[in-house]
C-alpha cells in the first residue's frame, strides 16, 4: 500500500491504533448525499466527490499534518431533491444524532482529537456549521468543514449560478469518476434556460431570506438540473477546481492542528 491507502483507518490493526494515532492526529470525515443530479451523474456523486476529496488530501498532507481518512458517511440532507427517484432523505435529527455518535465513537477509540468534515453536499452546510459547536462542546475535539466546490478559487464559464449537477459539479466528475457521468443520456430537447438566473438567485442564493425551494421546479431547474449546460463540462476543468481545493486545505489543516482541544 502506498499513499493514502497507508492512511485510511479501516487498514490499522486494534493494537496499534493507539500507538499510531495521537491527540494532533486528524481524522477526515467525508460527508455525502444521494440524491439526483439529473440524468447524466450517478445518485452518489455527492458521496464521491466528499470521499475523493478526502483522499487527495490525505495523499498530499497526510504525512506532514498526521491525517486519517474515515468512512464516508453517504446520506445527508436532501429534501430539495425527494421529488425524484432514487434521492434519500435524512431527517434533521437522524444526520445530526448520526454525526455525533460517530464522533463520540472516535474519541471513544482512538486518542485523535482533531476532526476536519469534508462536506460533499451544499444542502449539508447549515447544519454542519452549528453541528461543529456541539461536537466541540460535547466531545472535546477541534472540528472545522471544508466544502470543497467553494473551497476552490476556480469559476465555471457559464451563463447560470452553479447550483447542482451543471457544467463544474459535471467537470468534477469528469475528473473524479469519469466511468460514471453519462452526458450521452440527456435529451436533445436539454437546454440551459437563461431566464432561471433571476429566479436561482432570488430563491437559492439570496441572503437575506431562506425558501424552501425544490430541484424539480421548472422556474429554477431543467431536468433537475440547476446550472450552466451539463454538456460543455470537461475533465480539465474538473482536475483544476479540485486541485485548487487541495491547495486551499494547506492553510485549512494547519490552522486547525495549531487549536488545542
């Protein structure tokens, strides 16, 4: 083994789990969904995109900041997508009281005490931003969440806010997990609708107020898509949005090692 797969925890033996892992250690957690992302990407891309990143990072500053991948954690809060097949749903107080049994779990079990959250899913945010004070308060451990998507310095060229499953969360893939994007399966009729701008921004983005809004609404989505046309995504612009997030986690990681719990 070699790289990350020397720093995925599931590999230590019971015995030398203490002896390996220290206080300063980091665990990462990524943090997923399934849900839909329109025809052409898997239900999981959400879950993929959390692990993937988590092992990239954990490839290029394991060493240096002592970094462990955990297991992903692959259902979070998708609400806005039960509309469609396939998409699981947590409830609020199943992701949260899941969230902090699995931090109770490893610090019940291991010395580490820093935890960095690797969130794959936009629709996770708000509730891991007030989750982290309770992890804190409750089990002693430093905790942050990097969302790797915004993480990144690197925009999309497109005419739409970047919402879900259009040209960059397509480009990730393409650069992730190129087997599993089907852009071969949107229809010909599949087109950008230019006038959702107004209405993503007024809905999604703004803010000064919250809406539940839905990926399956017309007014801001076609196909359950929301974001510049799917099919002009490429690998190249996947490879540079995540290398960009890599580079950013440096900073992230050092910062969160330097807090004493």
């Amino acid at each position: 083994m070699s790289g990350v797969d020397t720093r995925k925890i599931g590999w230590l033996t019971a015995p030398e789990t203490p002896s390996t892992l220290n206080s300063g250690s980091v665990l990462c957690l990524p943090i997923g969904s399934y849900e839909q992302h329109g025809p052409h990407l898997p239900l999981s891309t959400d879950t993929v995109i959390a692990e993937r990143f988590t092992n990239k990072i954990v490839d290029s500053y394991g060493d240096q900041f002592d970094m462990w991948a955990l297991p992903a954690i692959p259902y979070g809060l998708a609400r806005e997508h039960s509309w469609a097949p396939g998409t699981i749903a947590m409830p609020i107080n199943i992701f949260t009281t899941m969230l902090d049994a699995v931090c109770a779990q490893y610090v019940r079990a291991t010395p580490a005490r820093n935890l960095l959250i690797v969130n794959g899913h936009g629709g996770n945010r708000g509730i891991l931003e007030a989750a982290i004070y309770e992890l804190a308060d409750r089990h002693g451990v430093n905790a942050c969440v990097v969302h790797p998507s915004s993480l990144s310095t690197v925009r999309a060229d497109g005419s739409l806010p970047e919402i879900h499953a259009g040209l960059r969360e397509t480009s990730v893939m393409l650069a992730l997990a190129p087997e599993h994007v089907h852009l071969e399966r949107l229809p010909p009729s599949y087109q950008e609708e230019t006038a959702q701008e107004e209405a993503i921004r007024r809905t999604v983005l703004h803010r000064g107020t919250t809406w539940p809004w839905s990926s399956g609404d017309p007014a801001i989505s076609t196909l359950g898509i929301m974001g510049s046309d799917a099919r002009q995504a490429n690998h190249e612009l996947g490879e540079k949005i995540m290398a960009s997030a890599v580079d950013a986690c440096a900073d992230v990681i050092g910062r969160l090692r330097s807090t004493r719990p």
